[in-house]
C-alpha cells in the first residue's frame, strides 16, 4: 500500500471512531458528517492506490463511482452510500435541525464499517 493510501485508511478510521464516539454522546447531527468522511477518505484511500488523486468531493464520488462500482470492482451499493452519506452530511451541516434520526445516523455508521471493510480488503489484494 503506498503513503497516500496508507494515510487516508488511517484517516477514514480516525472519522469512524469519531462517528461513533459523537452518536454515543448524543451527537447525531455531527456523527453523520463523521460516518460520510469516513466513506470518503476510504474512497480517496482506494482511488490513491490506483494513481488518481481529485481536489474536489465531485471528482471522487465520480471516479470511485466509474471505476470501482461501474467498473465492476466493488458492489455499486458503496458508491450509492457514499453519495446518500454526502447528501445527508450537508444537510446536516448546513440545516438548523437534523432530518436524520438516530437509528439513521446508526446505518449510516454500519455502512461506513462495512466501506472500511471493502476497502481494507480491496487494498490488501491491489498488486503493490
């Protein structure tokens, strides 16, 4: 695995521990932005090893979603959560009350795990 990928794993792991910690305190609105970084810095983690960087959350949801869920690599669902995590992270952000119930924050945070997981498997088989 190389330096970038290496990193944005460790960072994607940091924002889940985030997650969960912010959801335990009570913190629902906070711990879904967590739950999309920590989508998002996987998928920055996977398209790093494969030699793409972006400057944009745009230009990754949209190469990890041609490469990885169109491109047959890894089942779409990952892109679709990573999309729905980003919409919701914003909405969040950037709305006075969350639409987001706990139990949704919860999935959100299970389908963040499971990305990790993808990922950490799909680093693992990446010819380095």
């Amino acid at each position: 695995m190389n330096e970038a990928s290496a990193a944005f794993l460790a960072k994607a792991e940091r924002a889940l521990d985030a997650a969960e910690t912010l959801l335990r305190e009570g913190h629902a609105e906070f711990a879904s932005g967590r739950a999309y970084y920590a989508m998002f810095y996987a998928a920055e983690a996977m398209l790093a090893e494969a030699g793409e960087a972006f400057r944009k959350h745009s230009g990754v949801h949209a190469a990890f979603g041609r490469r990885f869920a169109q491109g047959g690599e890894l089942d779409p669902k990952f892109h679709r959560w990573l999309l729905d995590a980003h919409d919701a992270r914003l909405a969040d952000d950037y709305g006075f009350e969350s639409a987001l119930t706990n139990e949704d924050v919860r999935t959100m945070l299970d389908r963040a795990a499971e990305f990790l997981g993808a990922t950490r498997s799909w680093l693992a088989a990446w010819p380095s």
